[in-house]
C-alpha cells in the first residue's frame, strides 16, 4: 500500500495560526520535508513534533524528487512544509507534486496561512477578482516591462517583494501605473511590527524613504484594479491606431507597437490586428 503526500501550510509569523489537523499530521507523518530545517524546529519545538525533518529547497527538489516518491510508493506518508505559509505558493514543491501526481500517488492538502490572501482581505481593495504574480523581476527593465504589461488588468494584482527591492520597486510602479492608482504595503503580518498601509504610490514611497526601518520585512504588494474608463480610452486608441500599422508592417509587429502606444496586452492587440 502506497502513502500520502501532505501539503501543509504553517504559520506565516504567529506560531498560534497553525491548524489542529496541520499539527496532527506533522506528528503523524513518518517524513517531513522542510524548506529550512533550522526555520522549522523552532515549530516543531513549540509544537512538541518529533517527525524527523529533512532539507527540500529549491536547490535539490528535482534531485531529491524521485527518492521520496519511491519512499511513498513503500508505504510511507511525507509532509513538505515552506517556512512561512502555503507549500508551492512561490515556494518549493511544484515539481513534486506534479510527480507525484502523474504516477497516481494520494496528495492531501493541509490548508492555512497564505500571506498573499491575508494581505488582500485586509486590504480594502477589490477581492472578487485578482492575480497573484509572485515576486516580480529583480532587474529593473525585465520588472519595468513585466509592469507595463499588467498596467491595464481590470481585477487586484498581488506580488511579493524583497526588502532590498521594496522602493525601487514602487518608484517604477510610480512610473508605469501613474501616482493616482491605490495600493496597499502589507509587511510582517502575524508579527509584532505587522503594517498594513493603503495610499496611493506617491505617499507610499514617501513612508519607505522617510525610515530605512520602514523597508525591512517581507512585503506583499495589491494594485488596485485599472480604472475602467482608461480601458476604454485604451481600447478606442487601438481602434484608431492598428489599421494604420498593419498597413505599414505584419501584424506581428503592429500589434507589439499598439501595446506599447496603448499599454493593452500585446495578445489582445495580435488577435484584434488578425482579425481586420
């Protein structure tokens, strides 16, 4: 008889936000795989969990993938763990479970903590529809292109940010999006210094400048929705626009110029300049 794989989520700050049935099988299982295993007997000792710990980073998870699937297929039930929140959640584990779930092995998710919907749920921003990007890119034209492509989503977007990259981010999002759109900071939730801000770009940049303090911890970043009136500003530009350069160059072509004139997403610009 084969095992199970566990997905347990952890407390993101707060050792008291663990669930009972989380604790439960972190004692039961004969395996725990834990991102950091000096982070998580620290839990493990507030918990009083005796489960044998191993390193799975993201480092060795596809080294280490095959061995632990092997182990569960013996019979043996194995936790992975992130240091903080939800598994797989930019964390490690996708290839894992992907694996384990191409040859049919039972894998049960332990919910909890998630810093990303903390976040959003006390923000005040729009949580009926929104994206989660995980950490943007660390080079500044890569994070500045990446940005301009989401400018225009109509929903909440969610990322993570480092603290080393916290305000050159936000002055590039100050550059891309404009001072208007609201956005909300959320650090070290759960813990003592927790913040929780929501102003617009300008301010917000201001409060990280104004303390080296204020640009310590691990941030998620929420970007308000796009105003729906420049989206059809937007989509009125591209009307004038797209038959002028597909005249003059391949759709191809026209349609990456249209998304840089009109900040609109370069495969709905492909797809309109296909269809005159």
């Amino acid at each position: 008889m084969t095992g199970t794989l566990y997905i347990v989520s952890t407390p993101i700050g707060n050792l008291g936000d663990i669930t009972i049935r989380a604790v439960d099988v972190l004692k039961n299982v004969d395996l725990v795989l834990a991102e950091d295993t000096r982070h998580s007997k620290k839990l493990f000792a507030h918990y009083d969990i005796g489960t044998p710990l191993r390193a799975f980073h993201e480092h060795n998870e596809k080294d280490k993938t095959e061995a632990i699937i092997n182990e569960i297929n013996t019979g043996k039930s194995i936790a992975i763990i992130s240091d903080a929140g939800t598994p797989l959640i930019s964390d490690p584990g996708y290839h894992l479970v992907s694996n384990a779930k191409n040859v049919g092995l039972n894998v049960v998710p332990i919910p909890g903590p998630s810093a990303l919907i903390a976040a959003l749920t006390s923000s005040g921003l729009t949580s009926n529809s929104f994206t989660f990007f995980g950490f943007l890119p660390s080079k500044q034209v890569a994070r500045l292109k990446f940005l301009q492509v989401k400018m225009n989503l109509d929903e909440t977007i969610i990322f993570y940010e480092s603290p080393k990259r916290i305000l050159s981010t936000l002055k590039d999002m100050l550059e891309v999006f404009g001072g208007s759109r609201e956005v909300c900071l959320a650090k070290e939730l759960t813990k003592s210094f927790e913040t929780i801000l929501r102003d617009k770009l300008p301010n917000l940049i201001e409060y990280l400048s104004a303390d080296i303090s204020h640009q310590r911890g691990e941030f998620v970043i929420l970007v308000s929705p796009a105003d729906k009136i420049d989206l059809i500003e937007s989509e009125r530009q591209l009307d004038k626009i797209l038959p002028i350069l597909c005249a003059e160059m391949g759709a191809s072509k026209a349609s990456k110029l249209a998304a840089k004139i009109t900040g609109l997403d370069k495969k709905h610009c492909y797809k309109r300049a296909k269809s005159l």
